[in-house]
C-alpha cells in the first residue's frame, strides 16, 4: 500500500522543482517541468491544472509565461499537497468520515492506529515546501 500515489509524488517533485528552478527562477513552463522531471507531458498539465484549482500554484500566460508558485512555500504543507492530488490520507478504513464499524468501541487497534494516523497527519501538516527548498539556488 502505498500512502503517497505515484501522481502525488509527481506533484512534489513538480512543486520543489518549482521552489528549487534555475537560478532562483520560480517560473517554469509545463514542457520543462515535464522533461526535466521525466514525467509524461499530459500528466504535468493534469497535476498542474489541479494544484491551480487548489491555489497552490498559479500561471502566467505568453511567451516567457509558466507556472510557479501561488504563496510562499513556508505557506504551502505536505499535506495540502496530497489531498489536492489523491484526497484524504487514511491508513486504514475505520478512519474514513462514514465508515461505521461494530467493533469500533471494543477492537484493540483503533486507538493505536488512531495515534498512527494522526501522527502522520500533523508531520504532513507541519512539513512545508520551504523545507525542501535549496538555499542556493532559491531566492
């Protein structure tokens, strides 16, 4: 089971290529990002389109036009990220919002996996585009 998707592990990579371009540079084309990154071309504009729809990155049309980020990447969290792309993180059912199960009250790992869960949530929540970012090439 994978917990990161390999979409979302393309949106990272496309975002700390973002915070990380060239020469301080924040604003890259689609086609770049796709060769640089190997990622197929159709699936960079898919990503891209959906991290716009989030606010997370935005365009700027015309020749020398891109994208890049929307906020500074201190602002921006792992998580936010990953639900953008693949939705909730849920390391197992019983932690979906409707999921209803009978032994909930009395079964021995909820509450453990419940802890699990929850920790890999805050670490996501806490961990932010900025710390991937590299301080010498980044502005």
């Amino acid at each position: 089971m994978d917990i990161i998707k390999r979409n979302t592990d393309y949106a990272l990579r496309i975002l700390s290529e973002l915070v990380n371009g060239p020469n301080g540079q924040r604003v890259l084309s689609a086609r770049h990002l796709s060769k640089v990154l190997h990622i197929p071309y159709p699936i960079t504009c898919k990503l891209l389109q959906k991290l716009q729809d989030k606010k997370i990155t935005t365009s700027i049309m015309g020749p020398k036009g891109g994208y890049l980020l929307a906020r500074p990447p201190a602002e921006v969290s792992f998580l936010e990220v990953i639900e953008s792309i693949q939705g909730p993180i849920h390391i197992n059912r019983c932690f979906l919002e409707n999921f209803r199960c009978p032994l909930k009250e009395r079964c021995p790992l909820h509450e453990k996996l419940g802890k699990i869960h929850n920790d890999i949530v805050l670490s996501l929540k806490n961990t932010t585009l900025e710390e991937i970012r590299d301080k010498k090439t980044g502005e």
